[in-house]
C-alpha cells in the first residue's frame, strides 16, 4: 500500500494555552501558518455553507480528454476494421444508459462489450467517445450512412443521450451534457461501483474512489498515480498527516465541485488544497475569506496569505487589519503576529486608529510579550509611531515607558519625546493617519441658498473625518474634490470597477426630455473624466450593479411615463453596450445588488405605479426567478439594498398608504440560502430616493428626502453590526437627494 507524507504535515499545537483555541500565528515566522487541527470526524459549524465552482466540470472534463490524449491510465481498448481506440471505461460508463454493461458487467441476456466493439464502425465509436469527453459530436445530417452508424452504435452501447440529440437535431450544450455524465459519476462513487483505488486516511479510514477521477482532479493525484510512483501500481494509498473529514472533503469536491466551508474547516483546508494544488478548490476556500473575514479574522487570513503568497486574500486582510486595527491592536491573538506583518501595517497611513498613542502601546505590549525574542525589533517598530502626533500627557506616557530605557536602539526616540515635551523639537512633522477608503458623494439635487429653485450638481465629496463631539453631537468634515463633466445629474446610478468610478444616466433637470442616456467614467488613479458610448436607452430611477466585469443597468423611466423593462451592460474591453434578457417586468425607483455572484433586485413601482414587494434574482441570459417577497408594508420603492455579510439589508423609501405613499422606516433582511426575511433595526428618520454604500462593514445610508413632508435631508446614517443599531454620524454639505454614492480609496483623492 502506498504511504504519502505531505510536506508540513506534522504541525501540532500546544492544548492547554488560552491563545491557542483558534488559529495561531508563528511567532516572528513567514515559514508557515499553523492551522488549527479539527477532530476526525467532520467538524459542525452553525455556519457552515455550501460554495460552487462553476467551472468544474468543464475543468474536469478538459483534463479527462487531456489524459486520454496522453494515454494515460486508459483501460479500454477497441480494435475495429483495423482502428485501435482507446478510452476510460468510466467516462463511457458515464454516457451510456446502462454504465454496468461498460463497467465489465455482462448482461443476463445479449453481448458484452467485447463483443459489441466487433459490430462497431470507427465512425460510429469516435461519435461515442467525442460525446463522452466533449458532451456534442459533430455530425453531418446529411449523411444519412454516418448517422446511421451513430445510432447503431448508441443502440449497442446503450447511449441513449446521444441517440436522442442526433434523432432530434437539437443543439443542446455540450456543458449540459457534460454535468448529466458527472452526476452519474458521482453517483457510481456513491454506490463504490467502478471504484478502483481505496484512498486511505493516517488514522484508517478508507475511502473507495475512480483513479481517472483523481488524476483529473489535480497534479498532484496526477503525479502521484500517472508519474511511474509505486502508487500508481498501488490499490490503496495512505495519505498521511492528513485529517479524514479533509479526504472526505477533497473527494466531494472532486466529484461535485463544492465545498462545504465554515470557520473550523477553513484553515485545514485551505492548507489543503495547497499542499495537493487543488486550484479550483483553493479559490472557493479564498472566497469563503473574503466574503467571512471580519476584525476576528483578518489577521489569522493575512498570515495565512503571507505565508502562502495569496496576493488577493493578503491584501483584503490587511486593509480589514487596517481599519479595524484599534480593535484588532486589543486582542489577544494580536501578540503573536509575526514582526514583518506587524512592521508592514504600522507604517501604513491607511491605519485607523483614534489616537496615536494606541500605536505606541502596541509596540510595547508586543515587544513585553516576549521580550528576550523581541527587544531587537523595538527600535525598528518605534520609527512607525508618529510621536509629534502624541499630546503632552501622551508624552509623558512614553517617556515613563521603563521598555524603552532597555533598548539602545530606542535612544532616538527617547530624546525625541524629551525634545518634544520641552517644545524644541526639531524634527520632523507627523502625518496624520488616514482611512484607506472613504465615502464619496456624486452630484444629486438640492435647494438653492435662496430657497427659490432647485440645483442639480456636478460635484464630488469626500468625507475627510467624521467628528464626535460632547454628548451624541457627530459632523463630518467634507472635500470638494472634482466634477462630472456637463450635464449635471440626479436619479443616476455609480458602480466602482477596476478602480474606474462609472456614472451612469440620471436626468440633467425636470423636463421629460432631460433624461440621460450618457455615461462618463472617472480613473480613480489617474483622476481623469472619460466619456464612454451612450447607453442603448435614457434612463432615471434605475439600478446598476457590477457583475463578472460588466456594468448592467437594469429598468427606470425613459420618459417620466414609460417605465422600463429593458437591461443593457457595458463590458469595457469592448467599449459597447448590449442588450441583455429583459426583465419580467418594466420597473422603476427599485434596487439592485450583488451576493455571492448573483443579482438581486428587490421592490419598486410598476406602470401602473403601484408599489412592489417582490424579490428576483436576474441572470443576463435567463432573466428572473422570483423570491420570496418582502414581508414589511404593501410594497416599497426609491429604497436601498446593501450586501451585509452573507445576506440583503433593504432600508428606506416609501410605502403605500390608503391615500397616497409615506415614508418607510422599517427595514428588512433577507437570507438568501433559506429564501426568508427577518427584522432588521429601522430607520431613525426618512430616507427616500438616498444614496446608500457599504465601507468597513458598515452600512451609510445618505442623504434623500420624506414622502410625508417633502422635504429633502442633510443626515448620514451608519449601521454597526457590532453595537446593532443606526447611528446619526452628521450631515453632508448640502440636503442633496437623487444622489449616488460610493466608497474610493483615499490616497488617490488627495491633492
């Protein structure tokens, strides 16, 4: 029996730490990561979801071909007329109507296999084996003596599917195909039939599995069965080191292309996936990431990333790391992150923190922790405090600071404290820390200062910082920082791709004839305006989201009378805009988002402007499938709807009363795995027709008007996860409504 020991599997971790309960970071390593190990059995997790890879079978399939082509691990072999053909008895197996009779099962009653072949033609058996591999043939109908052979073939070896695409001469998807064949596969492994290699676990669990299938599935298994190893004469193969849930994970995904993750199976996994060069498999653990990280997690996913050179995943965590870095900084876990993180994110401007001499107590809580491993870095990490940030007593503080006195290298920095308490310093300035991301205004509709006329803009702001003053008194400092190109806009839509900032339609003023078709794109990087092509239709009070690196706009009003049925996208390395399928049906003032690779649109008026409850999600080629409606009020519409974790918050707007509409305060949210609504904190004060963004986890909720008042709002509400509730955080610099906003990042915003 084989015996395979994985690189790096023999970690441990101490039991009886209190650090140690999660996973733990290497102390002042980038060698590896040490993961948590997960009892034998699989691991529960209350929030454990199942994660799809969509191209998995065509990956599957394409590397199937791939071996046959290669002549490996072939097991049948067809000598017709002089033809030799070879193939994977399982993949056959997989086409026909009958898998057992290519399995090597004969039949109670007519031929084996054997001798079916001799009665084959080559043409007949190449149609089989291309649909097999490739789920299409390509067949001439016209020539009725090959498709004869076809189908004399499909009779005798049972494949039926095929025998029914070239009798109806229907195109169906080779795709289609190809998953019909994967399900039967997954089923034969189900049911051990076929099954040629037993994959056995360290601690004796065996599991039956298709060696095609694992060599198919990765280079690893690939190598290990196909590259002249003593396992590739092997029928069991002992994987060492490796966890049986984890085997039993790594073959589900082999034969289904899903994974079912949570936080106790991630850092197993993912360590996994690695170690075997499962890619497919490695991306839906990097999403489960970034779509879960949260200030608990970001800083155990950013050692991860390091250590595995993770470039996507290491930068998500560390801007998570940077914004919640006042939290994160408290925690125990943060005294064993490794210096070359620690020193990476310290020096950052992008690190939030409400005061500097949060930074300051960080180095020395770190460096205390283990002070004889650590008293080195003191010196290096004190060039990342920016001390004339620090306040008198702030001064004092460090200066009292006894760890300090037993560096030499800290010398510097004591004199520059002393310095700076004795007001002569000389050195220099320290720049103040920034968020890396921050909210952004664009354009909207607001009263003049003499209240005689009504204003749409072209500017663009930026919330510089947010104030907190005595009691619960919150402002926001503004930045003007650009301006759209003429016209100026309302009721449009933004969407952030490729850190270009779209916007979208909208209208120029009240007229029936001043909705937009235009779009314009600001380069966030270069700080350039770009006039893009029109859209194919005017559009206001529409949605638009970002999908697969595509724009969708997706209904309004074309004319202030004609709501709009129609979706278009923008794909930009085209440059055009096309059509895609049309909604159910024509829509305005409703809302739009993206989760988990799908777009959801929830509410708005129809054309006879009454009020939606209803929820889809659309797909561009195959239109909308309804949801579960809302359950708040008789509908709602010129609401927002946001991404929240792994569910929808919809907030704000208005609602059908006996007479007329009023303001709507409730808010909903919707779970999208069990296709139900639930309660969600309401609104302090009306938002309707607002901007709404979601930055660092939190919900703003901006500006807008009230249907009972009509009166327009300057207030910015944020939504906290962590204290559940709205929170007030000041005003903007005008009552804009119809507006958009977004969040860019910061550096790119600065003079």
């Amino acid at each position: 029996m084989g015996d395979v020991r994985r690189k790096g599997s023999t970690k441990t971790l101490p039991q009886n730490k209190k650090r140690d309960t999660g996973p733990k970071h290497q102390q002042d390593s980038k060698a590896h990561h040490p993961l948590p190990h997960p009892s034998s059995s699989f691991p529960k997790d209350s929030g454990v979801l199942t994660y799809v890879l969509p191209s998995h079978c065509d990956i599957l399939f394409t590397h199937l071909q791939r071996l046959k082509e290669e002549e490996l691990l072939l097991d049948y072999t067809f000598t017709i007329q002089g033809n030799t053909f070879k193939a994977h008895r399982l993949i056959l197996a997989a086409a026909s109507q009958t898998p057992n009779l290519l399995l090597g099962s004969k039949p109670k009653s007519g031929l084996g296999v054997e001798e079916l072949a001799c009665c084959l033609t080559p043409v007949g058996l190449r149609a089989v084996l291309q649909f097999a591999y490739c789920g299409e043939v390509a067949l001439d109908l016209s020539k009725e003596r090959e498709v004869e052979e076809v189908l004399d073939a499909c009779q005798r070896l049972q494949m039926e599917r095929l025998r029914e695409k070239c009798m109806s001469g229907v195109k169906t998807a080779a795709a289609a195909e190809q998953e019909k064949s994967l399900a039967i596969i997954k089923d034969m492994w189900d049911r051990e039939v076929g099954c040629d290699i037993t994959i056995q676990a360290e601690t004796g669990e065996r599991y039956p599995a298709h060696r095609v299938v694992l060599a198919a599935g990765g280079d690893y298994f690939r190598a290990l069965l196909c590259g002249g190893l003593r396992e590739s004469r092997e029928d069991k193969v002992c994987l060492r080191g490796v966890p049986s849930w984890v085997i039993q994970a790594i073959l589900c995904f082999f034969y289904t292309g899903q994974l079912r993750l949570g936080w106790s199976q991630i850092w197993e996994l993912t360590d996994a996936m690695l170690q075997f060069q499962l890619e497919g498999a490695l991306s839906l653990c990097v999403d489960f990431l970034l779509n879960r990280m949260d200030e608990s997690t970001c800083l155990d996913v950013l050692v991860l990333a390091e250590t595995y050179g993770l470039k996507q995943l290491r930068q998500a965590a560390e801007e998570c790391s940077l914004a919640h870095f006042q939290c994160i900084s408290a925690g125990e876990r943060f005294k064993d992150v490794p210096f070359p993180l620690l020193d990476g994110l310290l020096e950052k401007d992008s690190l939030c923190v409400e005061r500097e001499i949060t930074v300051f107590r960080t180095v020395v809580g770190w460096v205390e922790d283990h002070p004889k491993e650590r008293l080195a870095y003191l010196p290096s990490l004190l060039c990342h405090v920016r001390i004339p940030l620090l306040s008198y007593s702030e001064l004092q503080e460090a200066l009292s600071c006894s760890l300090l006195y037993r560096s030499h290298g800290a010398r510097g920095t004591i004199e520059a404290l002393q310095s700076l308490v004795e007001g002569n310093y000389s050195g220099p300035e320290g720049r103040p820390r920034t968020p890396n991301q921050v909210l952004v205004l664009v354009c909207g509709d607001t009263v003049n200062e003499e209240l005689t006329k009504r204003v749409p803009s072209r500017t663009l702001w930026f919330a510089q910082q947010f104030h907190q003053g005595l009691g619960l008194i919150r402002s926001i400092q503004w930045k003007a920082f650009t301006k759209i190109p003429q016209p100026a806009r309302f009721r449009h839509s933004v969407c952030l791709l490729n850190n270009k900032l779209y916007v979208l339609g909208g209208r120029k003023y009240y007229g029936s004839l001043d909705i937009l078709k235009s779009a314009t794109r600001f380069d966030v990087t270069q700080r350039k305006w770009e006039q893009l092509p029109d859209m194919l239709c005017q559009r206001d009070n529409f949605s638009a989201v970002c999908l697969n690196g595509k724009i969708y706009a997706l209904g309004g009003s074309c004319d202030d009378r004609e709501y709009l049925d129609a979706v278009e996208y923008y794909s930009p390395k085209e440059n055009t805009w096309r059509l895609a399928h049309r909604l159910d049906t024509a829509v305005c003032g409703h809302a739009a988002a993206v989760l988990d690779g799908q777009i959801y649109i929830s509410g708005g008026c129809d054309p006879h402007h009454h009020c939606l409850s209803t929820m889809w999600i659309y797909h561009p080629s195959r239109g909308c499938v309804p949801r579960a409606p809302m359950s708040v009020g008789a509908g709602r519409a010129g609401h927002v709807m946001l991404a929240l974790g792994r569910k929808l918050v919809v907030a704000g707007g208005l609602q059908p009363l006996q007479m007329g509409f009023g303001d709507q305060l409730l808010c909903e949210l919707y779970d999208p795995e069990s296709d139900s609504w639930s309660f969600f904190p309401a609104l302090p004060k009306p938002h309707l027709s607002s901007g709404a963004t979601v930055l660092d986890g939190r919900l703003y909720v901006v500006g807008g008007s009230s249907a009972d008042t009509a009166r327009d709002t300057k207030l910015v509400h944020c939504y906290d996860p962590k204290k559940d509730c709205w929170e007030n955080l000041g005003a903007m610099p005008h009552p804009y409504t119809d507006l958009a906003i977004c969040s860019l990042p910061l550096s790119n915003l600065l003079d």
